[in-house]
C-alpha cells in the first residue's frame, strides 16, 4: 500500500472482481453504484411540495418549533466535546407524544431560552421542569429512569474485508461505537443521569430481508428506544413508520419518500437521491454555463422505475427549466453488469460522440473505457461518493483525467497532503484511546470512526436538548435543534423543521489521471439550488 499521497490507484484489482464485491466496495468506501443502477423496489408515495424532509401528518408528530414560534431562539449545538446548552424541544408549549398516543406537558425554559443546569440523578435539581426525582418512563419503550436502550445496527462486511483490501476495510466496528460513546458520554452527560446503552446487530447491505430482520430485532426482541445505521440500511421504514421509532443513517440509498412516509422520526447525514442528482444537476449547469457551444449528454439506466421518475424529475426536468436539450442515452441492462461492462454502453459512446456531445453525466467505467477505445475524450461529471479519492480506482485514468466533481463529504484531502481537522483528530482519539490502531486517513475504518462521532453526537446532543420527559417525538424536536454541526465525516450543517437531512455545504473536486485519484479544488461554500 502507497505510504504517500495519492501517486498509488486505490484497490486497482477490483476491477475485475465480481459485481457483488463491485457493489460493496462502492458503498463502503462511498460510491452510489448501486443506487443509480438498480436502487430498492420503488416506492411512489408523494413527497411534499419542497420535495424533501416531510412528515405525514399522522398523530404523534408535531412540527419542530422555530425561533419564532418558541419565543427564543434555540441555540445551535456544538460539536463533540463541547456541551453547549441545545434549545429545548417544544419550547413554544404544547403538547408532544412519545409515537405511541401518550402525551406529556412540555416543560419550559430557563426562562432566557436555554437550558436549565441538569440534574444527574435522584433528588438533584430538575431537568426543563421536570424533576429527576420524579421521572416517569412507563409506556416509552427503552427508556428507564437510568437508561437509555438504543440499537446499533453495523453493516456486515466481515466475510469480503479480507477480499477487499485495507481500503474497505472497517475494522472493529462495536468497538469503535463503544470507544466513541463513552467518550462523548463523558463530555456530554445527559439529563438526570441517564446512560445509553448500546445494542448491536449487522446487516448484510445489499438485501432488505437483512436490514428489515435487524429492525425487528431491535424493536420486538431488545425494544431499543432509537435505532442508529451505519449506512445503506435498507428498511428505513420498518423503524420509523411502521414502528413509529427514531432512526438516523448516514444517509446512502435514501430517497425522498423514505422522509416523507417516516413520520419525521428518519435522519440523515448526506441528501437523499433526489437531491443529490438536483444539486448535481444545479452545478452541472453552472459549469456548461462557462463553456459556450458545449453540448450535454445523459446516461443513465431505466431497470428501477424509482430511479427513472428521479432522473426526469431531478436531472432532466431541472436541465428543460434552465433551456438545456441534452442528448440522451438510456440502458435497460441490470446491475449486474456494473462491472462485466454494459452491452448498451458501446451503442451510447457512439451516439453521443456523432451527436458531438462534449460533455457527459451518469457515466459508468465500463462507458469510460468504450470511450478510450473510440478516442472519444469527453468532459466527465460525478458527484457525492462518486467523487471521493478512495473510490477512484475504478476509473480510467486517461480519459477520466479532469472530470470534474461535486463532494460534501470529508474526502479528498489526503490525496492533496492535507492533514485531518482536529474535530477530526478529537474523533479518532476517542478509538486510538481505547487501544483500537489508528486508520489510514479515508479509508473505510477512518470514515466508519467519523460516522460513529457525527450520528452519536447528533443523538446524544438531541437526547440533552429532549430533556429528562424522553418520547420519541421530543428526541426527534430535540435533534432539529442541531441547526450547527461540524461535521465529522460530512461537511457542516444542521437540521429544520423540514430538513431532516444534515450538510449544508459542498465543495468542488478534480480528477488526476496521473495519481488516478481525486483532489478538492475549493473550500466549502454554501450548497447551491435544489428547489
């Protein structure tokens, strides 16, 4: 393994591996691949008129306050290791239940809209007014007046890790959550002494029959309180609409519906499909906007309906509004052929390149090399995990140089020399104290590492502004009081009333052919249009 940065491709022989390893390594290192190529069964319910983050308006979900409608406003929790005082959930008064009918009285402030000090156990002082002396928990299932039981569901990659090389591997991935956990236990304690306590099960990430039994392990046989995922859980609405509880992943293969159908109880790190490709496409526009008589082609795969209505609604629609006619190239071919090489891909090369098409979306690696062997040199467009250094391997180095990419992940910096932030460096401490080696910067135990400290921070920092009267409607109140996260594995940003999706940033990136390797080209900047 290269020692340097970024002058060695990542993982060079998955490029002849078997689709189903292909497909893993995509997810775990961060490519969308199988998303985009074949997706989960669809599902059409609406989403709701901003497209993102909607609740279903069933009982038991209550709209998070604003700073207007509490009367304060609530103030933005810091990162880990900094327990600054998050604004109570349900300021503005009311009633809030806990997903399953009851209800409780919202507390009230301090009175200057933070955080009253907080109680740490029996007889202490009172947590949002209500007092520790007298909790009650009966009908909040996890919930005990000492602890707080929460499923954490890991994806199983324990048989491929050896195949796949130390770039995909995540490591001890129960004890990494157990280190980070207890760290961030200790600096930020929750109201009235409570304790998390963790619950594990894995998932294979390619099938739903795996995520949906690990959901029901969690609720019907360990009856956890919250559910947190690593990624690419596959049965998001097993927890959340079905069993009314609180899930957040980091966000990979979720789309719209998937928030609009979960009650408001579903988080995520990253955008959901639907956003991502109208970000992408947002960008995209700008960039041909800087190239005059470019013309555009669109590539993409028609074997999931779900990921059809996303291109037209999010890719194609988006292009028409802004006077963009792109050529358009379509394959009905399944996933399987992600790696064995699209038969449609010859067909679409040969069609945009007599179209002189100039500059490409959607492509794939199989179209790449179809185009290398045409001496056809297009200008490539990636965005999200698509982008990111580590995935990299998979691309053709001479053609792909100079693709161009859109990240909000933390990626791409070790290929450039750039050292990890210290809210980064504060993360992996937490596992290095434990005993755990430390990872390679980007490679999949760093990023699982940076995962554990954003959704456990995010969880912990919502439990403290819930309050010691826990539902699981308050936690979820609780956790849009997040409006300012660092971001640990993704970019900065935070949670609202209709956004339950976290980074409000992203950043430009480059493809290297000569290190065949992905390098950032900007800094952060606030995310562009996605209405």
């Amino acid at each position: 393994m290269n020692d340097g940065h970024g002058t060695e491709p990542v993982a060079p022989s998955l490029r002849s591996r078997s689709v189903v390893l292909a497909l893993i390594v995509g997810l775990l290192l961060g490519a969308m691949s199988a998303a985009l190529l074949g997706g989960r069964p669809a599902r059409l319910a609406p989403t709701g008129a901003d497209g993102i983050a909607q609740t279903d308006g069933g009982p038991g979900v209550p709209s998070a306050p604003t700073a207007a409608g509490s009367g304060a406003a609530a103030p933005s929790a810091g990162g880990l290791g900094s327990p600054t005082a998050a604004g109570p959930a349900g300021a503005g008064g009311g009633a809030a239940t806990d997903g399953a009918g009851a209800t409780s009285s919202t507390p009230p402030t301090d009175g200057a809209g933070g955080r009253p000090p907080q109680g740490r156990g029996k007889g202490q002082p009172s947590v949002l007014g209500v007092s520790c002396s007298k909790l009650d928990s009966a009908g909040v299932r996890g919930v005990t007046p000492t602890t707080i039981k929460i499923g954490i569901g890991l994806a199983d990659l324990t048989l491929l890790e050896p195949v796949l090389g130390p770039a995909a591997q995540f490591g001890p991935q129960q004890q990494i959550f157990d280190a980070v956990l207890k760290a961030l236990s200790a600096s930020n304690p929750l109201p009235c002494g409570r304790k998390i306590v963790p619950v594990y099960e894995k998932y294979q990430v390619l099938t739903e029959a795996q995520s949906r039994a690990v959901c029901q392990s969690f609720i019907n046989d360990e009856k956890v309180f919250a559910v947190i995922t690593t990624f690419s859980f596959r049965s998001p609405l097993c927890v959340t609409q079905e069993n009314k509880t609180f899930l957040i992943d980091q966000g990979y293969q979720l789309y719209n519906d998937d928030f609009a159908q979960s009650g408001g109880r579903l988080f995520g790190l990253d955008p959901p499909v639907d956003i991502w490709y109208r970000l992408w496409t947002s960008w995209v526009i700008e960039r041909l906007a800087k190239k005059p008589g470019a013309k555009l082609g669109v590539y993409y795969n028609t074997s999931n309906p779900e990921r059809v209505a996303v291109v037209q609604a999010d890719v194609l629609d988006v292009l028409k509004a802004h006077g963009i006619t792109p050529v358009v190239a379509t394959s009905n071919a399944g996933a399987e052929t992600l790696v064995t090489g699209d038969p449609n891909d010859p067909a679409a090369v040969l069609k945009f390149k007599s179209a002189g098409v100039t500059d490409v979306m959607m492509s794939v690696e199989n179209f790449m090399q179809q185009a290398q062997r045409e001496d056809y040199h297009p200008r490539y467009y990636f965005a999200g995990s698509d982008a990111e250094d580590a995935n990299s391997g998979r691309f053709d180095a001479t053609n792909g140089d100079g693709a161009q990419g859109l990240v909000w992940d933390r990626v791409n910096d070790y290929s450039r020399g750039v050292a990890p932030t210290a809210d980064q460096e504060r993360c992996v401490r937490y596992a290095t104290d434990a005993g755990i080696a430390r990872p390679r910067p980007e490679y999949g135990q760093w990023n699982l590492t940076m995962i554990a400290c954003d959704e456990l921070g995010i969880v912990i920092k919502g439990i403290i502004a819930a309050g010691a009267n826990l539902t699981t409607d308050r936690l979820v109140l609780g956790v849009r009081t997040v409006t300012s996260w660092p971001g640990y594995f993704v970019a900065a940003g935070g949670f609202t009333a209709s956004k339950n999706w976290l980074i409000d940033e992203s950043r430009e990136a480059q493809y290297y052919g000569a290190c065949s390797c992905w390098k950032n080209t900007t800094d952060f900047a606030p995310l562009g249009s996605y209405q």
